[in-house]
C-alpha cells in the first residue's frame, strides 16, 4: 500500500511578454496553446485555454471589468428585488450574431431574450452534460418576457449570483445554430471575433466581427483584426517563435526557459528589456498538494508535509520568484478576502519531525512507508524539490510523472 499525493501548479503569478518593435503585422495578435484546445462550445468552457477563446467568440449578460467588478455586456441594465430572489434584465437592441449562411441573407440576427432563455436551458440540459451546469443550480427559474427582457428567479438569495453569470458558461448561443450543425467547429456568437479557421494541431484563426456592438469611447471595438492561436506543444519551441517574433504574447514562465529570460529575481534579462515587455500580476490561482483521502496519510504526517518543505526557496530558486508563498492561507493575491494577518504553514522542520514522531507513537506508523507524490513532467523540479526537503525530515517520497491527460484523469477518479 502506498499513500498517493498530486501535484497541481500552474505559476502564481500571471506573467505576460510581447514584442514591442519587430510585429510587422500590429493588425494581427499571435499567440501560442501548447496544451491545445478541444472545443470551442462555451458551455465546456472550464480551462484557461478555452475560456480566453470562447471570450472572443460570445458574450453574456454581464462581464467582469478588471478590477473584478460585474458590467453590463448584452445586458444593458438590471434590477434586483427587495428579497434578492428575482433579477429583471433589460437587454441592449444592437447585439447581432455572427454573420453566417444559416440566417436570412446570411446576415446575423439581433439577439433577444429567448435566446437567453434557450441558452440557459441547454447548459442544464442533461443530455449536454456541461460541466458549467453548476452556475445555474441555485435558480428556480427564467423566462423571457419579451424580446428585450429576461427574468431569472432565485431559489434563495446568493449576493454573487451576478459574477456567476459573468462565466462563459452562461453565453448566449443561436438555437438554430447549434442545431443545425457542427456548433462546436463552427461556433457562431456575439463576441468581438468571429471564428474563420481550425486546423487540428495547427492553428485557429478569428477575424474582427465588424459589428461588434461594445465601442472605446467613440471608436468601435476590436482595434485589432484577427488573432491567430497556434498549438506549438513544446514550450521551449514556443518560447523560440517569441523571441523570434512570431508570436506576440507567451502566458507563464516554463522552467525550460526561465533563466534564459529572467533574472534569479525575477527581473526582465538585460538583453531583452528592449524589446519585450514583461508584465506580472497577482494571477486568481491557488496551487496545492491534493491528499488522496480513500487511504489517508494521517493529519499529523499531513501537518508535517506541510511544516516540512520552504515555499519561499522553492519560489525563489526554481521559479525565480514568479510567484506569491502560500503563508498566508489558501486565498490567493488579488481577492479581497486575501489577508496578511491570516497565517498559514510556514517552513518549520523541527516542529514536521516532532509531529513525525508523535503520528509514529500514536498510530505506530512505518517511516519506510512510501508515499508517492504524481505530477507531470511540467512541474517535476518543483516536486523534486518538496522530495529532497522531505527526506531530510525522515518522509521517504517516490515521485510518479504522467502526462497531463492521464494525472488529470487519475485525478478525477481518485486514483
């Protein structure tokens, strides 16, 4: 028998570089999945990847501006009851569809409540299977009332109810579209972008949807004209084409070329500061070390884990200090409930060896008894790291790496 432990990490931080002065084409943004994307349906829009895609193509009733506050987007207005439970929203009358053959003239449609209101029904359709049905589960109901009103009524009163439909999830979605063909490779919404290309592997192309109805100031967005999404899934290749100036903007830093661009500090390398441009942020995330309980280690061996490997070396030495130590507790950076009074574990290892030895006396526990800690080839330094930290507070850890499909589905099924 063997305890079983994950690894899930993406970066703290969210990190963004572009190239300021070689994109001969400022029309065009470029930019690089290396895990590809597998739909381009809002309502399994549940990864980063799709999500950014999806956030081109659709809109929803409300959208989140960056300081996480909920705007209007298709709705152009709202009221809340006195009781919480029913929300009246009052639609804009100059949102379209995409253009598309399927409409009359192929000329895209104005968008009106019912839509909503088919949209809503197939994410809780259960024969779709939408892992965003969730997002809908505490509403008793919603019906259009025209075309320019939507009414959704509460089971019982939930404050963030508005940031949740903010989620792509709660896009809105033609009927006659999804209904009439292949929704998922051919996507049609409201969204500053309209689908143009998918080639599997290969790359996907969005061009402006020039009637688009959000504008800045009195200019009509997107400024840009396409977007092309590429799915290089080597990193460090990826990586190359940036600085290459074939891609425009790189999400994260990969330990495969994180010394190549940053300093131990974290600081843009000298030899790029003129020509990319680095962008850090606190970044909504909170990475952690999952316990497979169905066989669970006991709490003092899990405190111990916890006392007994230094985050802020770990950050410092392996990630050159993109990221924020989760001493804090488990809410990251960035939200308001974040606080620096509250203390989480901190690196403490004579205090992981005595609660070793008191689990050892209490539950006669076997200090040869292996755990195994599974990750994917991603984050196998991090990992080897909390290894190496561990054994030297008597914890005898094997480290498994898988590939990201199967950790994610060994994960799912408790494995």
């Amino acid at each position: 028998m063997k305890w079983r432990v994950g690894f899930f990490i993406t970066i703290f931080f969210f990190t963004a570089c572009g190239d300021r002065y070689d994109n001969k084409d400022l029309a065009i943004f470029r930019y690089n999945e290396s895990s590809g994307i597998a739909t381009l349906d809002p309502a399994f829009a549940k990864d980063q990847a799709t999500i950014w895609v999806t956030n081109q193509l659709f809109n929803g009733l409300v959208q989140l501006d960056k300081s996480l506050n909920t705007q209007p987007s298709i709705a152009k207005s709202w009221t809340i009851s006195a009781d919480a439970l029913h929300y009246t929203f009052s639609l804009r009358n100059n949102v379209y569809f995409h253009d598309d053959k399927i409409f009359e003239n192929g000329k895209g449609r104005k968008v009106v409540a019912q839509d909503f209101e088919y949209s809503f029904s197939r994410l809780l359709d259960e024969d779709l299977a939408s892992p965003g049905a969730w997002v809908l589960s505490n509403v008793n109901s919603f019906k259009a009332k025209n075309d320019s009103t939507f009414r959704i009524e509460l089971k019982t009163p939930f404050p963030a109810f508005l940031s949740l439909l903010s989620m792509q999830y709660c896009s809105v979605v033609p009927k006659e579209i999804v209904e009439g063909g292949n929704f998922n490779r051919h996507p049609i919404g409201t969204g500053p972008f309209q689908f143009q290309l998918w080639v599997d592997g290969v790359k996907l192309v969005f061009r402006k949807n020039p009637n688009y109805f959000e504008k800045k100031g009195e200019k009509r967005l997107p400024f840009l004209d396409a977007i092309v999404i590429t799915f290089i899934k080597d990193k460090q290749s990826a990586f190359l084409q940036f600085i290459q100036g074939k891609l425009d903007f790189i999400s994260g830093i990969d330990a495969s070329y994180k010394d190549e661009i940053l300093t131990s500090t974290g600081e843009l390398q000298t030899k790029y500061q003129n020509t990319v441009v680095l962008q850090s942020q606190p970044y909504l995330n909170t990475e952690y070390l999952g316990f497979l309980m169905e066989d669970p280690l006991p709490l003092k061996i899990r405190q111990a884990i916890n006392y007994g490997f230094n985050r802020v070396k770990m950050l410092k030495y392996i990630r050159n200090n993109i990221g924020t130590p989760a001493v804090n507790g488990f809410v990251p950076l960035g939200l308001p409930s974040f606080s620096d009074h509250v203390k989480g574990y901190n690196f403490n290892p004579e205090k992981a060896k005595q609660l070793i030895m008191e689990a050892k006396m209490e539950d006669g526990l076997n200090l040869d008894k292996e755990i195994v800690l599974y990750t994917t080839s991603s984050y196998l330094d991090l990992c080897e790291y909390i290894q190496s930290q561990l054994s030297e507070i008597g914890l005898n850890v094997r480290v498994e790496v898988n590939p990201p499909s199967t950790h994610r589905q060994m994960v799912a099924t408790s494995k």
